[in-house]
C-alpha cells in the first residue's frame, strides 16, 4: 500500500494519542527560526507584559509552526480536515527557580462541556527552544486523561506515573484536551516558554483521517479503559464496528457498577454499555430519570479538573447512554421534554456527543434552544453544532440563539456557523454585529470565523473555487480589542 500522506499520522499513532492522550511532532523549521520566536517572545513579555490571546497577531510567525506538514498533518489526522484554531493562545513563562505547578486540567474558557471520551478538542504545546530534564518541561499523566479524579493534586504526593514532554526546539505535543498537566519545576538558569494553542473539530469524523491500515481496534497492553478506547477508535473511524455482546456482564451488573466508588470502575461500566444494545435503554433513562437536582448540580462547582466548574450533565448514566450511540437517541428525544431541567440538559448533550446518528433530532434540539432553562439552551446549542447540517430553513431559530441573554449559547451557535455555514443575509448581519459588539470575545471570534466560512462558501459557489476569502487570513492576524495583559485570556 501506497502512503497517501506521509504526513498523517499511522495506526501506532492514533493508538497511543487514544490509551495515552498525546502524541509528538516537530515541526522542522531551521533553529534560527526558533531563536527567532524566543528573542521576540522575550522582548514582548519583557516590555509589554504577556499578550495572552494576542499573542499570535503580536508574533505572526507563530503561524507558521502550524502550518508546517508535520504538525498540519498530525492535527488532520485527529481532528479531521478543516479544523479551526481557537482564539485562546497562551505564552507560559517558566522561569529559573520556579517549583513547578500542581497537576489540573484547562477548562474549555469560561464554557462548561463535559468531558466525553469522543475528543473533538486538543491542545498542542510547542517549545521555542531546546527543553532538557531541568528546565520545566510541561508534565502530563498518561492514560489518565478520562479521569476527573487523581490520587493528589500535589505533584509531590500524586502516586501516578508521570511523564515530561521534552525534547529540542520545535517540538510540538498534541494533547488530548482533557489531559492532566502542570508546568514542572525549572531548576536551570534558562527561562522556559511554551506556546499553548488550542483547536477543535469542525466536521464529525467518517473515515479515518490518519494513514489507516488496521481495520479495527487492537487491544494495547496496560489499557485501563479498553472499553473507552475501543469506542473512540470506531468513532475516529467513522465506523460502528458492531462490537459483540459482551457476554458474563449483565445489565444489573453494568448499572450496580455504575454507582461504583473507583472511578475507574464507573468508567468501564458506562461504556460497556455499548455492547449492550436496545435492551439497556429504557434502564438507564430510568437511571437518568432518577437522577435528583442535587445529584446534578455536583458536577457544577469550580475543582481541579473543571476550574470554571463543570456541567450538570456529567453523570454515569448519561456517559453510559452517549457509549450506546444509535440505540439510544429515540429514547433521548423523548427526554428532551423531560420535567427536570437536569433530564433535558443531559439528553441535550449526550445527542451532541452521540453527533450524526442523531442528526434526526434536530428539529428537537432547536425547540430546546428555546428551553427555560440555561443548562438546557447551552447544551443544546451545543449539540447543535456537532451536528449541523443547517439549511436556510434553519436561519430564525440561529439567529434567535445568536442573541441568547447567555454568553455560552451565543458562542456555541457562532461557533456552529463557523463550522457549518450556511448563505443567509440575516445571519451575515446578525454575525457582524456580534463581531464587533458582543461582551463576549470568544463570540466575537466565532462570529468573524462564521463570516469568513460564510464569503468562503460563496465565493465557490460563485465559481471562485481555489480563492481563500481574505477573512481567512484575518483571523489569525486579529488582534482581539477585549484581551489586555490585565485581561489575557
């Protein structure tokens, strides 16, 4: 077999990025270049305090490490073709002295998703410079990114296997979004810089985007969670392998063992669940169903896994649910109407992460847009913008949710019109209000990328294809009025 690409990721690859949430790449620019980057980065921080997200337009060649096929070619086979960059760019300073961070996960900025083991986010971290044993190196815990539990937040008394992501100037590391971290400590003399950029699917998955040769998943040794990997293996691969029922575990077990006190246990239990079929169904929406408020609202204050706090749909029974895919969704629709405002949020977002084998639900996602409550509209929202598939039938209730009292919805429905343009002359100019208006500057960005995917589309239906529409290129070059080194992220 031919390779297509010899840039994309292999079958090695993917599996390690799956059991151990990572996978590196250099980017294979000249060391001037980087020297470059770390000379400017020094005299920017220096003179001007940190940009935050301004970062990329204040130091523009920054773009040009991602744009190297190496690194392009890593993030297409994990995110698919046409991912978007996120307008959260960070520069962490670690400097001589320092006596590193305690370990925690990044928060989706100021948002509240749950953590699905369907990755459609990723950090990548690239060094500017040469990183050695003691210049405080980003650590990560491997395998441990499904956990929103660790034996201790102190790095000093954590009992999990570490690993430093090391290595020569250039070195990109691709993270799973919802990997553990910190900085470690910098016992050398040199100041240690890391660029953290993040980006997100705008397409769900159909075919492997890697160089694929393996058909299925093969087991790996150490696995903890093969029930998790195997699942999000077929969905990269835009296949449902029809796994076989997994005979000697019954439903009972599989609900008792949700309610499990390691969570390990819990996590295993949920998606096993896939193999369950239509039979499990109706237990756990009775399981969801009596799920209380309180039980709900415990995923919601700020911890070390959710430091903007987390999503009231964080429950067992909804991961179990969201395993089960297709079988599941008839049922989920119906409890979009639920009484409980934590019943309709959790359906709302588990059809999100469940994506295309849901597609017939939209119609009763955009009703939820309208939902009462918050949680309900933001998860639907969303939801909305894994799916997609809008026609211009669709225009009102997106410009309806373009206009949400909150913040979240706002930015998810720009978000999901950057991922899915669509040619309306309403929205167009609903989005280019909220550009330049909107309180939230993430919604800024979202809406100017939405626009620019918008005169994309139709400059190729004008018969313009191969033309980049110039707010294309603007958006890595905006310079963001809202983010001050005050105000930097």
């Amino acid at each position: 077999m031919t390779s297509r690409n010899a840039h994309l990721l292999r079958d090695d690859d993917m599996r390690k990025f799956i059991t151990d949430g990572y996978v590196q790449v250099n980017a294979g620019l000249p060391e001037e270049f980087h020297q470059d980057i770390y000379r400017k980065i020094e005299t920017v921080l220096e003179e001007e305090g940190n940009p935050g997200n301004n970062i990329l337009p204040r130091i523009p060649e920054l773009q040009y490490v991602f744009d190297q096929p190496a690194v392009r070619g890593a993030l297409t086979s994990l995110l698919g073709p046409g991912y978007l960059m996120h307008p959260h760019r960070y520069c962490h300073l670690n400097r001589p002295g320092s006596p590193g961070q305690r370990w925690h996960k990044d928060d989706y900025i100021f948002d509240h998703n749950v953590r699905h083991a369907r990755c459609r986010w990723v950090m990548a971290f690239y060094y500017p410079q040469d990183v050695s044993a003691d210049m405080g190196a980003t650590g990560i815990l491997p395998g441990r990114q499904h956990y929103n539990r660790i034996s201790d937040c102190d790095a000093s008394r954590s009992t999990e296997s570490a690993l430093d992501l090391r290595g020569p100037a250039g070195t990109v590391s691709i993270v799973n979004f919802d990997t553990w971290h910190r900085a470690t400590a910098n016992t050398s003399v040199h100041n240690r810089y890391m660029l953290k950029f993040q980006f997100t699917r705008s397409s769900e998955p159909n075919a492997p985007d890697w160089e694929n040769r393996i058909g299925g998943w093969k087991p790996q040794p150490g696995n903890a969670l093969p029930a998790i990997s195997e699942v999000v293996w077929n969905w990269m691969s835009g296949t449902d392998s029809g796994q076989a029922e997994a005979h000697g575990v019954s439903i009972d077990r599989c609900l008792n063992d949700l309610d499990d006190s390691e969570e390990e246990v819990r996590l295993q239990a949920a998606y096993t669940f896939r193999r369950k079929g239509l039979a499990a169904v109706e237990p756990l929406a009775e399981r969801l169903r009596a799920t209380s408020e309180e039980e709900a609202l415990a995923s919601v204050p700020k911890n070390p896994a959710n430091p903007a706090g987390g999503n009231p749909s964080e429950l067992p029974a909804a991961y179990a649910l969201s395993a089960m895919g297709l079988p599941a969704v008839g049922r989920l629709e119906q409890l979009l109407e639920d009484d409980a405002w934590w019943v309709r949020a959790a359906a709302a977002d588990v059809l999100g992460d469940i994506g295309l084998p849901a597609a017939d639900t939209m119609p009763a996602l955009f009703r939820s847009l309208g939902d009462e409550d918050a949680w309900v509209r933001r998860n639907a929202s969303e939801a909305v913008s894994v799916i997609g598939g809008f026609s211009n039938e669709d225009a009102p209730v997106l410009r309806g949710a373009l206009a949400d009292d909150d913040e979240r919805v706002r930015r998810n429905i720009a978000f999901a019109l950057a991922r899915h343009p669509i040619q309306d002359a309403g929205l167009a100019d609903d989005l280019a209000a909220r550009s330049g208006d909107d309180e939230g500057r993430y919604v800024r960005y979202y809406a100017l990328a939405a626009a620019a995917r918008m005169a994309g589309e139709a400059a190729k239906m004008a018969g313009e294809a191969g033309q980049e529409s110039p707010w294309e290129s603007m958006l890595a070059k905006r310079w963001c009025p809202l983010t001050t080194p005050k105000s930097a992220y």
